[in-house]
C-alpha cells in the first residue's frame, strides 16, 4: 500500500507526436487505507489529439483506475 512517502504522480499533456504541450504538474492524491476515487483538474485540452502522460513521482506510487469526464460547466 502506498504511504504519505510515497504516493504522489507527475501529469502533463503532449500533442499527437508526443511533445509536451504543457509544464508536468504534481498531484499527489494522498495515500488511503481504503480505494476511492481522487480528482485532478480541469485540464483544459487543445483542440485535436492529445496524450495524457501521468508518471510516478516515488517508487510506491499506484494508480488503479482512470476515468476522464467531460466539464458540464466552466468552474
């Protein structure tokens, strides 16, 4: 199980050639003892393909499940 120590990503965007359109951003989604879901954003995507890169940041990083939504309304 991940702890506070390890248990954060590294997220950016790339284009459709992989080129990143954007510096990586932290998030680290705090460790729990129990699965749930865990919110990043909003990514605001250029028009066109992109790649969503998410890396860990720490060896113990985990990452089960990822479910992009679209925003309904501007935040």
């Amino acid at each position: 199980m991940p702890t506070p120590k390890d248990d954060s990503f590294w997220v950016t965007l790339a284009d459709a050639q992989g080129q990143a359109t954007a510096a990586p951003a932290l998030w680290s989604p705090e460790a729990l003892a129990e699965w749930t879901w865990r919110e990043f954003g909003p990514l605001d995507l250029p028009a066109g393909r992109s790649q969503l890169i998410i890396a860990e940041r720490e060896d113990g990083s985990k990452l089960d499940c990822l479910r992009l939504v679209p925003l309904l309304e501007t935040p």
